[in-house]
C-alpha cells in the first residue's frame, strides 16, 4: 500500500492486486492527505469543501465516495467502486492546484443539476490530453467551492465536456 502514497501525477495508482478492504485503506490515505487533512485545498485562492450531506454520511465520506466511486445510470442511487476514477485520485490536488495548467482547460458555465432540477453554475478543470475533468461548485456568494466529483472521461463523456467548454462564461466563477 504505501507505493502509492509515493504516485505523482500522471502515474496510476496500483489497486488492482488489492483486495477490497487494502484498497480502501490506500485510498482513504491518499484522500486524507490531499483533500481531508489538506490546510491549503484552496482553488483561485477560495477554500474548498465537501459538498452537502447525503443520507447518514458525513460530508467527507459522500466526497470520498464521489471520487472513488460513480453511479451508473441516473436513475439509481447506489454509487459502486470505480477503478479508473480511484487509479486516479492523486490527481485531483494536482488539477485543484492547477499543476497541469499546460493541459487544462479551466471554465465556468451553467449546468442542470439533475437531483434538483435546476440550473447551476459550475467550475470544470478539464485535462483533455490525460481525459480528465475535476467538478467544482461556487457558493452562492462566490467565496469558495464545493468539490462534487472528478473523474476519468471515457466513452463520450469527453464530448460533453468540450460542448460545456463552448457555451462556457468569458470568466471563471
């Protein structure tokens, strides 16, 4: 487990030989260091948070959750485990930090939240060499973010993103 505490950015962290309890264990380090104990996850110089409560969890553990895991259709509710976004969680403090600014592309624009139904604004760190994109939320009063997710862009979902980034805002939220 502790090789991948020594992962940089763009290396994948190794979880395929683990059973399901080792791997959680290194992803919970992992997340612990970069996000949950992180006194500088800070993004345009705004702090970060997890987003609201879900159910019975804490906030931290529903971001967790977000990160490593992904629901698979709309309809349903239950996320399960992700192995491409977990290979990948190193790479959120990366993308937050923008060390990678060379490959990404950094926007706000308007989105329909699908829980709620309404339209919100969203901010999108997307890497389109790497397929990856980091979801982030302003408050209200645009004194920080919310992390929702970040994941790995397979399928057609790297379409979705650069249609976002064409209807995006001339600034960032």
């Amino acid at each position: 487990m502790p090789i991948n505490q020594t992962k940089v950015y763009n290396q994948l962290l190794e979880l395929e030989y683990m059973n399901e309890g080792q791997r959680k264990k290194s992803l919970q380090i992992i997340f612990r260091r970069d996000v949950e104990e992180n006194k500088e996850f800070k993004f345009n110089g705004k702090n970060i948070n997890p987003n609201k409560l879900e159910d019975d969890q804490t906030s931290l553990e529903v971001l967790f959750d977000h990160l490593t895991c992904k629901r698979y259709s709309q309809s349903d509710t239950s996320r399960e485990f992700d192995i491409e976004r977990s290979k990948r969680l190193h790479w959120v403090k990366v993308h937050i930090d923008l060390g990678c600014l060379d490959h990404c592309k950094v926007f706000s624009c308007l989105d329909r939240n699908q829980q709620n139904n309404r339209d919100e604004v969203r901010t999108y760190i997307f890497n389109e060499v790497e397929s990856y994109v980091v979801i982030l939320r302003p408050y209200r009063d645009k004194n920080g973010y919310y992390l929702l997710t970040a994941y790995f862009l397979d399928g057609r979902n790297p379409d979705k993103i650069k249609k976002k980034y064409k209807r995006r805002f001339p600034e960032v939220y």
